[in-house]
C-alpha cells in the first residue's frame, strides 16, 4: 500500500526546509509546514500558493512534545494521512571550536534539538503510520555524522545519533511498512552555513533542487530499497541511486556499523 502523497516539513520557515516543502509542493504533494517562527512559515505557505498549496502551518517548537502530538494531529486531519515525514529542523553551535572550547551548555542545545526533537515529532507521526500499514520518514543528516570533525562536537554527536536512529526505526518497523531514510544535503547556502567560518570562502554549493528532488523520490518510493541508509544530494542523483541500490544493499553499505577486522572478529 502507497501512503498518501502528503508531507509534514519540519524546520520548513527557511532554508532547506522552506526548499524542500517548495520542491515538494511543485511535485504535488500536500503539505504541512511545522517550525518555531510562524511568520517564517506564513511566508512559506503564501509562496507555495503560487503551485496551488494550501500548505498548513503550524507554529511548534520541536522540543515541546503535547504540543507537537496537538500539531500532528492537526496535519493528520489536514492532509488525510501524512505519507512522509521529514524531519529537518536542526541547529548547530553558536562557535567553530573543539570540544573543550565550546560552551558546554551549547553543545547540549544542539544535542538535544537535532535528537530529541526528531524523536518527538516521529513519536507522534508514527502511530497513524503504522496503522495505515505505510508510512515514510526522510532524517536530514550530514556527513559529520559518521566522519570525526575538529569542530561542532555536539552537532557531529546529534548526526550520529540521527543515523542510528534511522537504521532502529527501519529495524523495527520495516515489515510493518514503514521506509526510513538518512539524507545529507551537502553545504547549502542557508543562514546557518553562510554563519560558519568554514564555508567563509567556499565558492561551490549544493543545489537545493538535488535535496528536493532525492526528498520527492523518496516520499514516491524511489528510493524504498534503501531504507535504512544514508544518501548524500549534490553527489547522489536518483537515476544513480536506484541502479545501484541492489548492490548498496547486498554490500550492507551506507549505513551506521561497527566495521570488524575480518570475518572472525568477534565484535563484528
């Protein structure tokens, strides 16, 4: 069974997010726009009228979960079912510095947005998902997920726990029809990016059409073979993927493992 071609957007008031629900609305589906700053989202929605959304907002912060359960609701109602769930908001901290010299209290912040606010809002999508008998959920992730940094420990430590939490999800409710997906968009030119030392003087971006467009092949079951993984937009193209998903997953490739030294390692 398809799941309905209907979004909720999560950090959708600017940047990837707002990228993202436009991309999507572009492509048909209907939408659920949920973020903190709800003058941001009334932006968004009223530009996605233009492609003929009637985009719904909902001014949620991710962190606040009766609020966030209020707000699923709403959009479960809205849409008649949400089909896919993407999972978006995040932050990053307010200094490029090494572990010791960020501010302890900042690390956590972005910890516990980019963790416990995804966790949060797929507590509450789920059910009806899985009631449904489909359901998918796209976590945008980033590289310094699984790649060690020499800054933004706390941002490198919530990507690492998003990817984990991608491949319990799929575990557990694969045959119960649920699809889950890890997506780095690349360095998109966003508030958040243009802000970080290290990009200061990059002159190469990720377009956000190639996250949009990895986002609409998910949501349209695409890309189903690879719940479960990571893909990367600007480097990753559709066409790509899906010819080689069968040997991504016969390597048990892009996903978050353990690698051992050879098959008689015990902890492999």
């Amino acid at each position: 069974m398809q799941p309905p071609r209907t979004a909720l957007v999560t950090g959708a008031g600017r940047g990837i997010g707002a990228a993202v629900a436009a991309h999507l609305a572009r492509a048909g589906y209907r939408l659920a726009l949920l973020g903190r700053t709800r003058a941001h989202l009334e932006d968004v929605a009223a530009s996605l009228a233009a492609h003929g959304s009637d985009a719904l907002v909902l001014a949620v912060d991710v962190l606040d979960a009766p609020a966030v359960r209020t707000a699923v609701a709403q959009a479960e109602q809205h849409l008649d079912g949400i089909g896919l769930l993407v999972n978006n908001a995040g932050v990053i901290e307010h200094d490029e510095a090494d572990f010791v010299g960020t501010d302890l209290d900042d690390t956590w912040r972005v910890i516990e947005t980019n963790v416990r606010g995804p966790l949060v809002v797929t507590h509450a999508v789920l059910p009806a998902m899985l009631a449904r008998g489909s359901g998918r959920v796209l976590n945008i992730n980033s590289g310094s997920g699984h790649r060690p940094q020499d800054a933004y420990t706390g941002y490198a430590i919530s990507k690492g726990a998003l990817a984990r939490f991608t491949t319990q999800l799929d575990r557990q409710y694969r045959a119960a029809g649920l699809r889950v997906l890890d997506l780095a968009p690349g360095v998109v030119a966003t508030s958040m990016t243009s802000g970080m030392p290290v990009h200061a003087d990059r002159t190469q971006w990720t377009d956000p059409a190639d996250v949009g467009e990895l986002v609409r092949a998910f949501g349209d079951g695409e890309l189903d073979e690879l719940s479960g993984r990571f893909v990367r937009a600007g480097v990753d193209t559709v066409d790509w993927l899906r010819a080689r998903a069968a040997a991504i997953v016969a390597a048990d490739a892009r996903t978050l493992r353990l690698v051992g030294v050879g098959p008689d390692d015990p902890v492999a």
